[in-house]
C-alpha cells in the first residue's frame, strides 16, 4: 500500500474510533512467559479519567528484575484482591464496549493467562482494538523481514509524537500514554479525502 495512503487510512481510523468513546485498559504483570500473570490493571474512559484501578496479587511471585521495570513488588501485592475477585467488575465496565490497548495481543494474553491460573475463562463481549498496530501503520516505517509495519515501543511512539507524558511502566499512565497517541494520530491535519 502507499505509505501516504497507509497514513491517511490510519488517522482516517483513529478518527472513527474516538468518535465511538472508546475506553483504554493496560496491565502490568509478573513477566512476559506462558505462567506470567497481572500484577496491575488500569481502565480509563476517552476523557483520560480512571474507570477502574487495582493492583492485583497474582498466583505466584513478581521476579525481581521485573520489578525493576514497573516498580511492583511482592509486597505491594500481599494485600491487593485477586484476579479471582476483580475479573467480573472489570469484565463489566468492558462489556459491549471498544477498548484499546497498546500491544492488545499482549494483554490480552495475560488477561488469559490470568484467569487460567485462577480455572477461570476469560469471556467478554468488549471489542479490542490495537493502539500499536494502528500507530505503526501511521508511522509507515516497513518492516521487510515481517511484511508489515514496523512496531514501536508506547515510550518510543510518546517521544516521536512529543507527548508530554512519560512511559511510566504502570497501568494508570500508560493506558493514558496510549489514549494520547491515539489522539496524536487523529488530530494529524490531512486531508481525508483519500479512502477509509
């Protein structure tokens, strides 16, 4: 596809999917693996104020140098609800609704994986949307190895779009990172005569 054309497409989405009042959800969690699970949860509405927040204490322990990244420990989460007891009230601000994540395919493996490790299954009837992807397409970089466009890190698409607001690496911030770059992308003034 032509990168112009690839670019007005993106904005052209990003526009729709603002006009639907979508909501943004992020995590933090006790690692990247098959066993990793959500240690931190964040929902926030279009207006960037926060719908639901929690920590949550997870099955098994934080690792250290995961910590390190997010600033979450073990005992911060000793006390924080389970996964088990805060699954359904966040399945129910979600339900019917569009959210977006930065990186959805990622979070909502450890939403999976979260319910997994405590037998339940995760069911929602919310619609995902992929913050990142739609970005990558905006930024038009390809990636000749993928065959796609080339994806960026939520700090790096914050520094190149020059939003004020730092990748913090909790759930609060981030999710309100990724409302801020999906905005960054609509609010690129191109004429949108191009098709959508």
């Amino acid at each position: 596809m032509d990168l112009n054309a690839s670019k007005i497409k993106a904005i052209h989405s990003a526009r729709q999917i603002i006009g639907q009042n979508p909501l943004y959800l992020d995590t933090e969690t006790t690692g990247t693996g098959q066993d990793a699970e959500i240690v931190e949860i964040c929902l926030i509405d279009d207006a960037s104020q926060v719908i639901y927040s929690s920590l949550v204490r997870p099955v098994k322990p934080i690792h250290p140098d995961v910590s390190k990244i997010h600033g979450i420990t073990n005992g911060m989460v000793r006390n924080a609800p389970s996964w088990l007891e805060i699954h359904s009230q966040i399945s129910a601000f979600m339900d019917n609704r569009l959210v977006g994540v930065y990186n959805a395919d990622f979070d909502l493996r450890m939403i999976r994986q979260s319910c997994h490790m405590v037998q339940l299954t995760w069911q929602s009837n919310a619609q995902f949307f992929c913050i990142m992807k739609l970005y990558a397409q905006y930024r038009g970089e390809w990636n000749y190895t993928h065959r796609d466009y080339r994806w960026h890190s939520l700090e790096s698409a914050g520094l190149y779009s020059k939003i004020p607001l730092e990748n913090s690496h909790r759930a609060c911030d981030d999710a309100r990172l990724a409302r801020a770059v999906l905005h960054h992308v609509a609010d690129q003034n191109i004429n949108l005569t191009a098709p959508g």
